[in-house]
C-alpha cells in the first residue's frame, strides 16, 4: 500500500521556484522593454517540460553569473506564472482569469508539448465555457484544426452536425481547411440533405481556384476534381433523386470517376452497382407532423426562428420545425392601417409582442421584442418607463445584409416607453404618430441596430403575439 503525499510535495516545489534557490536558468517573458524574468531549474525542466528544456540547451545568452537565459518575447507574463506553476507544482488555478486568457494558456501549453495540460483545458472549455466557445465559434474552431485540438473539434463538428448552416452558410465557408471541411461531410449525422452538400462541396472546390472559367472546359474541370479528391469520396451519391442527380450533379459529372458515374445512372434506373455505397445519412426527424409556419410579407420562418432563440438566450438558433412558439399576428399595417390607435386597440397592453418592420427602399428588417407590453394610457410621467431585463431590439440577416444584430437592454429601467401615440423601446427605437416613420439611436439598449441614427421610413410594419406552442 502506497502512502502518497502529492499536495505537499506540489507545494514544496512552488516555494522552489518563488525563492529560486540554485537556478541556473532565468526566462524571460513579455515585452522586450519589460520583459519579466523567472528563475527556474533545467534539472525540473528536464522532466517536467522537455521543450523548454531543449531551449535551455540550445541558449548561446548567458549573464554575467553564467545563467543561461530563454527570452520568449511572445508570451505573456500572466500566462507563463500559469505555466511555469503547472510545470513545478501541477497545479493550474482557473479562478476569476478570463475565457480569452484560458485559450491563450491553451496555445501556449501546445507549443510547449505540455499534452495532459493541453488535453485538460480543452475539457475545461468545454464544460464550463460553452457559451464563450459558441460565441467565439469560426475563431475557435479554424483554430482546433489548425492545431489539432481533437477534443475541441470534436465537439464543434457535433454542434455543425446538428446546424449545419452555422458553418455552411458563414461567411468563412470557402476559407475552410480540406481536412476541416472532410470532417464535416464524412459524418454519418450531419443534418444536411445530400443534394445540398454536393452544392456546397462544388462552391468551395471552385473558390480554391479563382482562374476557373464560367464556361469550363476540360482542363477546369481536371482542376476541380484534383482540387476535391479528399472531398468527393465521401459524399452519398446515391442517396440523392434523379432529379437532383440530373439538375446538380450532371454538369458535373466530369470530375467523377467513369464507373461512379456510370452506377450513378444504372442506381437511377434500379440497376446493379459495382460503386462502394455509403450509408445513408442519419437525419434526425423531431417534433413529427409538426411543421413550423409563419405567414408574413416581412419575415420569413427561418428570422422567426432566430428572434424566437434570442427570446430564450440560445446560443444556437433553434432548428426550424424546434421552434418551440407560435407567432400569432395581431396588427399588419398595409392590412390594418398605420395609425395610432390602430396600434393602441390592437397592440396594447399585450404581452410578449414581437414587433418587425422593413425599411423603404432597402434589405433591411428591423423590429424589438416587449415581453411586457405597453399601457399607452399611463398619464403619470413618472410611470411612463417601465423596467424589464428581457426584452431587446433588432436587424435581421436578409437580402445584402449578412449579418443579423442583436442589441439587449443594458439599462432595464430605460426598456420600454410607454407614450400614446408613439411606440417606444426607450429611446433606443421608436415609431411616430401615424407608425411609418422611425428613428433610432442608443441609449438603454447595447447596440445600434442601424448605420445611421437619423429618422427614416418603413414600406409595413406586422406586430405579432409570442405564446408557447402546445404539444412540443
């Protein structure tokens, strides 16, 4: 029976490193013009972390004592004292330093070979700081391949598998590393029709190579087939109809072996195959005979889904037929009119309201969630805000907009506005008398939805009533 004292003995070569008795190496980390020095022992090097040991060895600068120094100019002093108190004491404490300082710690502690540490705060990240690694997500991910972070690509390519359209649908899609974009398509359960992929594999083989022609010929097409050899074996070619297989895959049926194509024709017509055939894709069916639905002029399901993800702070936008709200219409201006006490007799006083409006004469959406509602007949002017840390304001991805923009209350008390005839979301966005001209600006809520804070107009507006779905 072993007697194992190992948290002593960690603390004991912690005061070996803060009192730096005997060492014969000082690194020195940080700016070169404030470059901070660490006092440490080749001897713990040696074992504890080889490559800086190997550094240690190949150093030609010494100090007038003869130590031998190792500049890292690159490394901050914060992240090394993490590092150079794990290499001494195995001890790394996370308490209070920040997500980004964490992944830092992570980059370092791979270029240093320090592989337990490496594998540890990957698991770290994982567990405890999902939503920074969805928030952060193309940074984070094109770094997991790029370094070979197993267990962070991992667990990005299941979040892809399941919302595909996070990575296929970016605006770094054609920039994906070959082996980052195979790990994808390889998946038994990615959440994607075959036909689709197909699309998106062609996509990204030709934004590899700028010079194909529009009109390709036969040298364009040899180009294309070298440029997706990693990628085309693993799509399931014979999971895709007819139709698709004529429509998408025949222009390019160059870039395919004979034979693959040639059973690609034969599978058409129930013949036999000699072609390997991959399974088919494990397409995951929830909520059957459900089948989410919005009917709007403004809005399509796929910006409902999002706004109904922003209302419960989902860091990844519900899949369209999960959406767990039905959207119930109550006032559309070009229906119902656009004046005020349209708005008064429709609107008011509901709760959980979303509000959406296009902008004239351009691809903008822009709209607010209330999930109080108003009461414009509050007279009293002290009553005139009222307070709620839920509710936020918006701009939808749509036409030449790429990106939709979220803006939440960051000062509650300032939410919402109730004022008959206007409709206020503080004085962040507001509608005027006759509700066709708006302006926006910031003041309670974090972000500004537009470019400009001038007034402007709208072409409609739809106000629409937000209540759970029954049976999900």
């Amino acid at each position: 029976m072993a007697l194992n004292f190992y948290e002593n003995l960690s603390s004991d070569f912690i005061k070996l490193l803060e009192n730096g008795d005997e060492h014969n190496v000082i690194i020195e980390v940080g700016e070169s013009f404030i470059m901070q020095p660490f006092e440490v022992h080749s001897t713990v090097l040696c074992y504890r972390c080889p490559y800086l040991y190997d550094e240690f060895k190949k150093s030609t600068i010494s100090n007038d004592d003869n130590i031998k120094i190792i500049q890292k100019p690159q490394i901050s002093a914060k992240i090394f004292d993490i590092i150079i108190k794990y290499i001494y004491g195995a001890t790394v404490d996370l308490e209070n330093v920040e997500t980004s300082v964490i992944f830092d710690l992570l980059m370092t502690a791979n270029q240093f070979q320090l592989v337990e540490l490496t594998a540890r705060l990957q698991t770290f990240l994982i567990e405890n700081q999902s939503s920074w690694l969805k928030s952060n997500f193309s940074k984070i991910y094109n770094s997991s391949f790029r370094i070979q972070f197993k267990a962070l690509q991992n667990y990005y390519n299941d979040i892809i598998a399941k919302h595909p359209n996070l990575i296929f649908e970016s605006n770094d899609f054609n920039t994906l590393p070959e082996a980052t974009l195979v790990s994808i398509i390889q998946r038994n359960d990615l959440q994607l029709e075959e036909s689709k992929i197909w699309d998106y594999i062609i996509q990204w083989g030709i934004s590899q190579n700028k010079t194909l022609s529009s009109n390709a010929d036969g040298k364009d097409f040899q180009i294309l087939k070298n440029t997706l050899q990693q990628c085309l074996p693993h799509i399931r070619y014979f999971q895709i109809s007819n139709e698709n297989i004529m429509e998408k895959v025949f222009p390019y049926r160059q870039i395919l072996d004979e034979n693959l194509w040639a059973d690609i024709l034969k599978h058409s017509m129930s013949l036999t195959v000699t072609s390997t055939i991959l399974p088919p894709r494990e397409i995951f069916i929830t909520n059957c005979g459900y089948t989410f639905q919005i009917t709007s002029p403004i809005i399509n399901i796929e910006q409902a889904t999002e706004i109904a993800s922003w209302i419960d702070r989902k860091d990844i936008t519900y899949e369209i037929n999960n959406n767990p709200y039905e959207f119930k219409l109550l006032l559309r201006g070009s229906r119902d009119g656009f004046e005020s006490n349209v708005f008064r007799n429709l609107c008011d006083r509901k709760k959980n309201v979303v509000i959406v409006a296009k902008v004239k004469d351009t691809d903008e959406i822009i709209g607010g969630y209330n999930p109080i509602g108003w009461d414009s007949y509050l007279d009293n002017p002290n009553s005139q805000y009222s307070k709620t840390k839920d509710s936020f304001i918006f701009s939808l991805k749509n036409g030449n907009i790429k990106n939709s923009i979220l803006s939440r209350v960051k000062d509650s008390s300032k939410a919402i506005y109730n004022h008959f005839p206007a409709t206020f979301f503080g004085n962040d966005l507001h509608m005027n008398r006759n509700q066709t001209l708006y302006n926006c600006f910031v003041d309670g809520y974090k972000k500004l939805i537009r470019k400009q804070t001038s007034s402007f107009s709208i072409d409609d507006y739809e106000v629409f009533q937000i209540s759970e779905r029954k049976n999900i």
